[in-house]
C-alpha cells in the first residue's frame, strides 16, 4: 500500500470488558472503517493495533492505541513520527459526554474538555489534529460520569448507534476533505418525508 496520508485514531479502552462501553465509540467507529476501507487484519505496533486500507482516494492508517485512554497519545505520536505525518493529517474519533446521544461535531484543533485521551494526544502531538466528537449523552450527576462511559450502551443506544456507524463509512470522505458541514450532515438520519 502506499504512504498513508491520513492516520485515523480511534479512542478506547483493550480487552473484551470494555468493548461494547460507551467510551469505546472509538474503536467501534474505526472498526467499521476498517471493513470498509477492505483494510489490512490488525496488527500490533506503536502500542496500538494498526490497519491500512483506502477511504475515498486517501491511503488511511488505521489506528486503536492499546495503552488505556489516558496514555493514547503514547501510540498515536510514535505512528505519527513513523509515518511522518503531521497533526493535521490525523483524525480521531471519541466519545463526548458533553453532548447529546447521536450528536456528532468535528473540528479541527481546541480543547480537550476533560477527555482524557485527547490530554495524552495534545501532549504528545499538540492540538492541531482533526477530532470527531460522537455524543454519549451525560448521566446528570458528575459523580457518575466514570460509571456513564465505562458503562455499556443500552438497547435504546442502538437506536441511533447502529444506524449512524452504518452511515460512517460514506460521510468519512467529507472529514478526510476537511469538510466539517457535509461530513456532519452526510450522518443525519434522512427525513421522514423522504
């Protein structure tokens, strides 16, 4: 394959225990861009899993660090270096307890909101990445925040969780082009009059 020129970062948490939680949208998120780019079986390297395969017309690595979430930015940087990509080229996809279940935002650059894998990424790379933000909604109390996100996801999350990463892979060419609006809008269930 060729160099990539877009790295994908997906935020989670290894093992089994965790998969299905709320804080490992991430890597849900990458896996369904994996089968889509036709990309290559997972592989470990730079303390993450690693994949590659072609999204649109952009050669993609595919990233799942596998140091827990508040060491991310330990596996993503070494990528990054490896690949010699810069912030820019990288995008990654979180959870955000800050916005509402099934709302998505993406933007380039700004604060890590108290996510703590985006604080190791910053660390390690500084804040010039893309981040697509997938809302896990927020427990109402602060105090059950860490139970929220390391809490799986309900029957009714998969409502709306389903069908937006089945809608994924084909609004991923927006973000991969930097066009935050159709990339956003590309996800929006269509309307019922259509």
């Amino acid at each position: 394959m060729a160099q990539p020129t877009k790295m994908i970062v997906g935020l989670g948490n290894p093992g089994a225990d965790y998969c299905f939680n709320r804080h490992n949208i991430g890597f849900m998120a990458v896996d369904c861009l994996a089968e889509a780019a036709g990309a290559t079986p997972w592989q470990k390297k730079y303390k993450g899993l690693i994949a590659t395969g072609n999204l649109d017309a952009f050669a993609c690595l595919l990233l799942k660090p596998q140091t827990y979430m508040n060491l991310s930015g330990e596996s993503v940087g070494e990528a990054m270096r490896y690949y010699k990509l810069e912030a820019p080229d990288v995008i990654v996809i979180h959870d955000d307890i800050a916005l509402q279940s099934d709302q998505v935002k993406i933007k380039q650059g700004g604060g890590h909101g108290g996510h703590n894998g985006l604080k190791s990424i910053d660390a390690h790379i500084g804040k010039d990445y893309w981040r697509i933000r997938i809302g896990v909604g927020h427990p109402g109390d602060r105090e059950e925040v860490t139970g929220h996100v390391l809490g799986n996801f309900s029957k009714a999350d998969r409502l709306w969780l389903e069908p937006l990463l089945a809608a994924l892979p084909h609004a991923f060419s927006f973000a991969l082009k930097g066009d935050a609006g159709s990339f956003v809008q590309a996800l929006l269930p269509p309307s019922p009059s259509q």
